[in-house]
C-alpha cells in the first residue's frame, strides 16, 4: 500500500553505473522510507520507486543519481 504523503517518482542512474552503485541505490531508497516498484535494466539503470514527499530532495543529493523526476503519464 501507499502512503497518501508518498508520490511515485522516476530515479535514474548515471551512465555507467555499477552493481554496487544499483544496490546502493536501493538500500538508500528502502532507508528513507521509499519502495521500488520497478527496476530499469535495459536503456537506462534506474527506478520507479514511491518516496515520502520530503525524502525528494535527499535522493536528489547522490553521487549516482542522474536525475529524479515525478512518474506521471505520458501522450505523444
């Protein structure tokens, strides 16, 4: 279930991350209070992952993260 103060987000990598940094990148997202949902593995490493609104800024602040957008839908 998710918290109603939790919004998806989309955390992606930088290139040429490793393994350790994936992980790393998990257990930083599980400590702050978030989920992962789904996991990149072609294209770009990265996350869709449920955050606590105000862990945003924390994600945002590490050495491996290339960027953290919210998830929201896409029409082309």
């Amino acid at each position: 279930m998710i918290d109603s103060l939790d919004s998806t987000y989309i955390v992606a990598l930088k290139q040429g991350s490793d393994a350790k940094q994936v992980q790393e990148a998990k257990s930083d997202i599980q400590a702050v209070g978030g989920k992962v949902l789904h996991e990149f593995k072609v294209g770009m490493k990265g996350f869709v992952v449920t955050l606590p609104d105000d862990q945003y800024n924390t994600m945002t602040t590490k050495d491996y993260v290339d960027f953290v957008e919210a998830d929201k839908e896409m029409h082309i």
